[in-house]
C-alpha cells in the first residue's frame, strides 16, 4: 500500500511470533493527516490495521496473528497544548507517560494516573486500554481524566469529542465510547485531561503480618475505610509478591497519602496507633515513597520485555468486591506449585487486582481457569491483559461475551463496517 509522503517499513511477520497483534508492514505516522491518509486507504483496499505506540500491550487481547499493516504512533507524540491557569493539558497519543510527567512537573502539575511501565507505556494506550494503577483509589481511571478527544474513524474522517475546557454538560459522554475499546472504533490522535497540582508531601506506609494473620489486616483495611483517612492508594500485596520487593514473605498493606505535610503526619499517627496487634510497620516519604512506586510499577511483564523470557508469563486483572480482593487472595494461594508461581495485589476501595502469573504453559493454563472459576463464584471477573498468542488461542482473554455484547458489536459495525482497526482485539472477537 503506497501512501505519498508516509514512512514505510516491510517486516517480517510469522507465525511463531510471541505476541501476534502486528502487521507484515509498519507506518510510522507523525502527523494527523498521514494517519488519516493510512486509514482511509487500508478501509478502501480492504486492509487490517493493527494500531500501536509504545508496543507494551501486544499481548491484551486478539486472537489475530497478523494484519496487513501496523500503524504506529510512536512518532506522534508531544504536548499540544497546556492550560496551567485551566489545568488541563492536550497531548499526542506517542507521547510515554514519564514524558508527559516531565513535562507537567516544570509546572508543578501532574496527571494523576500510575499504569505499569510509565517508561515504555504511552498515553494513547493507557486511553485506548481504560489503564490504572494503585493510585486509583483516590484518582480513579483513566476514564475519569478525560476530558476531549481527537479520533480518526476506520473511513478516514477526523472527529472531535468533549472539549478542552472542564465544564459540566448535558447529554451523552462520547468520550466514554472510545476510552477503554482497544482502538476498535477510532485512532486516538490527541486526549485532553484534567490535571492535578503535584502534592506538597508524600507518604507510603507498609503494615504487614503473616499469612495466618491476614484477616486482623482485612479488618484493618476496613477500618481504613470506614475513618476519615484519604489515602490515595490501599493496596494489598500477596507473600510471593512481597518477598520480591521486600524478602520478607508476608501480606503487606501498602497504603499512601498524598497532602500537606501537617495532613499526611496526621494519618501517619493514626495507621500507627491503629494497626494490628503484631504487625510491622515501615514509613517512606517523598524520594523513597517515589522510588518504591517506580520500582511497583516496573514488576510486571509486557511485550516488550517478556519477548525472549523461556517461562510462560501472563498477567491477569480481576475485578470484584472491595471486600472480595482479599478472599480471592486467599483463595489463590492455593495454586502456588513448582508449574506456576502467582504474584498479586489488590486495590481495596477500587477493587482492581492485577496477578502475574509465570510457570509451564500447561501451569498457566490451569492457573488461569482456576482464577477465573474463584472470580466468577464471588460474582467477579478476569481479564487477560498480557498474554502470549498461544495461550490467547486456549484461553478467552475477555472471559466470554457479556450480555451487552450487542451494544458493542452494533456499535462497531456502525462505525467500522469492514473491521479495519485492531479487528477481534476487544471482547468477543470485536
């Protein structure tokens, strides 16, 4: 396919290839029109497209090996606009998110969204993905920032939805349609967010007990909850987990304030004079609450890095209760084996966990469906967001169509009639 003024590489796709998800030739767009150009020639010619920035979620869903054509957006990055008074920021789909950190921090501003390798991870993925760390508690998704879009429809026309300025209006979210699709329905070309100013003082304290003792730290964790704490982040690591960051084998609590000074000491104090009978206690502050969070964020696999590992590796986001993350916890301890070894934490408060799971493909597999029965027992669910082709051949990664299935396949007809972009990446082979 010959674009006029468009860069163009050939590159060698076969089957054997890990992740899948990628075309027999890349664009590399920088500019709107280009990617506009591409698309509405790929629908044209009948072309598949896969879409990509950062490459880190090659393995979140599809049951496609191949397509015609990737078009990255790795080039397309950079900050459009910036309103300090307003708060908001308008930004470029390439554009990593510790780059768009950089950027916000010379103005003492930050977007308040945490995902898994903020190095390699763009923001026009962690849109296109609905992303979120463990700050969500506080901050929320990144379907709460959102503000604007920019999109290129699969026939070539460019739409714009919400706005650039923060205001309440009637009708219809159109911003909502989009975040979360895996770029089945539009090119994400530019997202407008609200921002937040970089708090003044930062804290993470980790409460531990032993495996015996973790029901003394689920009713600590609710008595977080039900006191007049902010914490930004209530998260719960397993043992295996935290015997990787800390060496000691244990449940850990992780729970940060973000404040003035004089606030996040105060809730200090009462964590302290709070906590279970036995429990450990340690406190960071600032540089080391910081450095913690970048090492957090760095643990799990993705496409990027997991592509020469010999093991088997998968990671899976399981959505239930606030309550339930621990019982589901418990409950997934049992599957620990020489065949897969499972590394988790849980938000309380948001009910996210995400479970790294590394071992024989046949392990995984079987950890896999055991996981997805405990989910489901609880009324949960389990998303498979990082998997290698092989295992997304045996295993659903989306777990099954939801009976809302129909809204989503009328929508992408309608807006996508020939399945040119990221075809039978989203639920049910959308």
């Amino acid at each position: 396919m010959d674009i006029q003024g468009v860069s163009e590489e050939r590159q060698n796709v076969s089957l054997e290839d890990k992740f899948g998800n990628k075309g027999s030739t890349i664009f590399r767009a920088t500019t709107e029109a280009e990617i506009s150009k591409i698309v509405r020639q790929a629908d044209k010619e009948g072309k598949s497209i896969a879409i990509e920035s950062g490459g880190t979620k090659r393995g979140y869903g599809g049951v496609k090996n191949d397509y015609d054509i990737t078009l990255s957006l790795k080039n397309y990055k950079g900050v459009v606009e910036h309103n300090v008074g307003d708060m908001t920021v308008t930004v470029r789909p390439g554009t990593t998110i510790t780059e768009l950190q950089d950027f916000l921090r010379e103005h003492n501003q930050m977007v308040s969204i945490d995902p898994n390798w903020p190095d390699q991870a763009t923001i026009g993925g962690v849109i296109a993905t609905n992303e979120s760390g463990s700050k969500r508690l506080k901050y929320g998704s990144a379907r709460d920032l959102v503000i604007g879009l920019r999109l290129v429809y699969a026939n070539g026309e460019i739409i714009r939805t919400g706005a650039k300025v923060v205001k309440n209006v009637a009708g219809y979210d159109m911003n909502k349609l989009f975040i979360g699709a895996m770029g089945t329905l539009g090119v994400i070309t530019e997202i407008t967010m609200k921002l937040r100013p970089l708090p003044k003082f930062e804290s993470l304290v980790q409460v531990s007990l032993p495996a015996e003792k973790i029901d003394a730290l689920k009713t600590f964790a609710i008595a977080i909850q039900d006191s007049m704490l902010e914490p930004v982040s209530l998260e719960l690591m397993n043992p295996v987990l935290s015997k990787k960051l800390t060496g000691r084998e244990e449940y850990r609590l992780l729970i940060a304030f973000e404040d003035v000074e004089k606030a996040v000491r105060y809730q200090e104090d009462w964590v302290e004079n709070h906590k279970p009978e036995g429990a450990d206690l340690e406190v960071h502050r600032n540089e080391e609450a910081q450095e913690f969070w970048r090492t957090f964020s760095a643990l799990a696999p993705n496409s990027l890095t997991d592509d020469q590992n010999e093991k088997t590796q998968a990671i899976l986001k399981v959505g239930s209760k606030n309550i339930d993350v621990f019982e589901i916890m418990k409950e997934l301890s049992s599957l620990q084996s020489s065949s897969v070894t499972i590394e988790g934490h849980g938000g309380m408060g948001h009910g996210i966990s995400q479970y790294t799971l590394s071992g024989t493909h046949e392990g995984v597999v079987a950890a896999i469906e055991e996981i997805r029965k405990i989910a489901e027992s609880k009324k949960g669910y389990t998303i498979g967001t990082h998997l290698p082709f092989e295992l997304r051949k045996q295993v659903d990664a989306w777990g099954g169509k939801t009976s809302s299935f129909f809204l989503f396949e009328g929508i992408k007809k309608k807006v996508d009639p020939r399945n040119t972009l990221n075809h039978q990446r989203f639920i049910g082979g959308i």
